[in-house]
C-alpha cells in the first residue's frame, strides 16, 4: 500500500488559496494540488515548481470536485530537464 500524500512544509502558494500535497520523492512521482476559491487548473496545464533543491514540472492529468467545494487535481510530476 502507497504511503498517504503529506502536505508540502513550503510557504504559500502565491495569493491564493492553494495546497500542494506531494508523496515522499521515493514514490512514485504524484502530486494534488487542491483549492476552495482559487480557479481550478485544467487536465493538460503544466506548472514548474522548485523542491528540495529541484525543479519539477507537474502535469494536470484528472480535475475532482469535494461536495465541500473543493477541487483537487491529480498531477503527475516529472523531473525538469
């Protein structure tokens, strides 16, 4: 069974209210981004992120929304050539 995905100890994600959920970099590379009132990214967006030490692009591959009104995108995160 895969570890869970644990919250990102990084500072905010810009002004809004995004959240950034990684699994640990040995497993398989799968990251969440989720949010309540910042628009939702769209399957096929591609974003750049720095982590430990790192560049990563993550890759919106499925967009689900929360009966509570979060959406949460699956990405899949690729090391940055």
């Amino acid at each position: 069974m895969p570890e869970p995905i644990v919250p990102d100890a990084g500072p905010e994600f810009g002004a809004h209210d995004y959240e950034i959920l990684f699994r640990p970099l040995t497993m398989p590379h799968e990251a969440n981004i989720r949010a309540i009132a910042a628009s939702p990214l769209r399957v096929g967006d591609v974003y750049t992120i720095g982590r430990a030490g790192r560049l990563y692009d993550l890759v919106v591959q499925e967009i689900s929304r929360q009966k509570s009104g979060h959406w949460n995108a699956r990405c899949e995160v690729t090391d940055w050539p």
